[in-house]
C-alpha cells in the first residue's frame, strides 16, 4: 500500500471543491491506509485534508496492530477524540464523510465544527474505488477459485437428514478451509425457503425432493467472494428443471453482455428478458448483481435505472433468480471482471444442477 490512492483521493477533492476527507469503520479505511478498523464505541478516524499530509487517528490500545504509511495519532483512554480530530480539520467550507461513520460520530464533528457543510463521500470514493487494479483484480480471482473448489465439493456431501443449519456451518468451515480469512455469509435454503433470497439458515431438515440454494462468499486477501449454486436431493420438483434451463441462459445472456461501454442497466435487462419472455418475469424480484471488492456489496451495481457506463477494471456479480412463493427458488451467480476486450468470468465451477444425496 502506498500513497498514491492518498493522491488520487485528494486530487478528487480538489476537483469537486471538497476541503476535507473524514472516514471511520468501513472499507474506505483499508482502502486509503491498508489499516481496516475494528468497529468499536472508541473511534478511528482518517483525516485526508485536500492538500497536505493525512494523519489517521486511532484508540491508544488499537495502536499496535496498526500497519500503514500514514502518520498515525494514537488518543488515551482519558482524552477527548472528537477535540484531537477536529483539531485537524478545517473549520469552514465542506468535508466529506464516509458513508459508514456511526451517526453518534458524525453529531460529534457537527458540535465541534458548526461552520462545515458535511457531505456524503461516497460520489468521491466509488468511482476511485470500482475500478480495480491488477493487485485487486488478483485477489478477487483467486477468492472465486477458492469457493469454486467448495461449491465442488458440496457435490460430493450428503444433504439429507442434515438442517439447513448444518449445511450453513459445514459450507463456512469448507470456505475457511480454501483460504479465506473469514465467512462473509453462508446462505442454505431448501424447498420453499429458496424463495426467500436472503435466508436464514434454519433448523428445517433437508429430505428428498427439495432443490437447495447455497449462496457463500467469505474475505481473503481483504477482498470478496460471492458464488451461488444449485443442489438438488433426489427428484426435483415439478417444472424446476424447465425453469432452471431458463435460468441458466438469462445468466449467460447478461454475462455475454458485459463489455466496455454498456450500461450497467443494460446488463440487467438482458437477463430479465429472458426470464420475463418465458413467463417468470413477476419472479425475479431484485437486481441482476452487484459490485465487489473491500465490501462484498459495492457499486456498481446491476440494475434497471443505473446508467452508469461499464468500464474496465469493474468486477460484479451476475446473479440473476426465480422465486415461486411456497415452492422453491433459484439462482445462479457468478463473479465477474470487466476487461478490455469484453468480459472474464471469475467462478468457473459448473453451473448446472447438481444431484446430491
């Protein structure tokens, strides 16, 4: 990690009038400093200033982990944060707050600085922050072929008899296993829970018959992985299999559409047509995909009304489902990274229908 997002960032400032950058938890943090805060009542705060040096504030007993660049200004136990942090912030003109600060926080610099407009970062930091580099795009490739290797594996792993529970926890200590620092979410749900797209893994048995959706990412390297496949224990339902084939080429149809230049709206649609033209349209309740990196959701993000241009070096989900209230769900997802010359699909494990016990 180096200075040179530091540089980007306050040039951006410059640009767009901004006479500071104020940010706390959340992955704009790691991404500036390579430091990510633990969330904690006791803040940690970086101050970016448009121009000069930035300093990174953090809890006295946080300070030994802290490995970055930036100077770092550790506070006592005893002393007042938001004084020392205000302190070296301007106290007129506008500042940009990231968009995951506590509320607590932010109430804090508005008593302290009643002369500053304060102002959403995000406008600032997304479009630095959805174009990975080389470094980035590594990692986010060698996170898909990890989970890749589990959703491999859950082939070979008797359902049956097993809670939904107990597939949850087997999935994260297979996404453990693979290499991952830790488990984002481990979705598993079976029968009518798979039309519920988020989930929670309950204490339902899974048994015959039931078409199982298993959703799973976890972190490594500091960036994620989100991959969904599709089990199925014993005989599917009636018309699932029809529905998956549909299923499966509106993925590949919004897949194919990636290249530089189309709009992220664009790419849903081309899924959503071809699950509306054979007639599941009402069925696919949300958004064709989201973006990834530091957060496991990030822009941009793959839906209708977002014009944003495509442009190389984003990487997303393509991920679109059908949801039949009281039957079943599916959905396929993949990761994917803007190239050049079109698209790279990152999951490369088998999207079909796979049979368990």
């Amino acid at each position: 990690m180096t200075g040179e997002r530091l540089g980007a960032v306050q040039a951006a400032l410059r640009e767009r009038g901004i006479d500071a950058l104020l940010v706390s938890v959340g992955s704009d943090l790691p991404y500036l400093t390579g430091y990510r805060a633990m969330p904690l009542e006791r803040i940690t705060a970086l101050v970016v200033p448009a121009a000069g040096d930035s300093a990174l504030f953090v809890p006295e007993l946080e300070a030994p982990r802290v490995d970055t660049f930036v100077d770092v200004r550790p506070w006592g136990e005893t002393d007042d944060p938001f004084d020392r942090i205000a302190a070296a912030l301007p106290d007129r003109g506008t500042i940009a707050v990231g968009d995951q600060m506590w509320a607590a926080f932010l109430i804090a610099f508005q008593d302290r600085l009643p002369g500053v407009r304060f102002v959403d970062a995000e406008p600032l930091m997304a479009p630095l922050r959805m174009i990975k580099d080389i470094g980035e795009i590594a990692a986010l490739r060698d996170a898909a072929h990890a989970v890749d290797g589990v959703a491999d594996h859950l082939s070979t792993v008797r359902f049956t008899g097993r809670t939904e529970r107990d597939m949850s926890r087997i999935v994260s200590d297979l996404v453990l296993a693979s290499g991952h620092e830790s488990v984002s979410f481990a979705i598993v749900a079976a029968g009518r829970n798979g039309a519920s797209p988020h989930h929670e893994a309950s204490d339902r048995l899974i048994r015959s018959g039931d078409a199982v959706v298993v959703d799973f990412g976890g972190r490594m390297r500091g960036y994620g992985s989100d991959t969904t496949r599709m089990y199925c224990v014993g005989e599917p339902p009636g018309g699932f299999e029809e529905a998956y084939a549909v299923l499966g080429r509106a993925q590949r149809a919004a897949v194919e559409s990636v290249r530089p230049g189309t709009t992220a709206e664009e790419i849903d649609a081309a899924a959503r047509s071809v699950i509306s033209d054979a007639g599941y349209g009402e069925f696919f309740i949300h958004r064709t995909g989201h973006g990834i990196g530091l957060d496991a959701h990030e822009q941009p993000y793959i839906v209708q009304g977002n014009l944003e241009p495509i442009r190389a070096g984003m990487a997303f989900s393509i991920e679109p489902g059908i949801y039949v209230p009281d039957h079943w769900g599916m959905r396929i997802e993949d990761i994917v990274v803007v190239v050049d010359g079109g698209v790279e699909r990152l999951n490369r494990s088998s999207r079909k229908l796979r049979f368990v016990e």
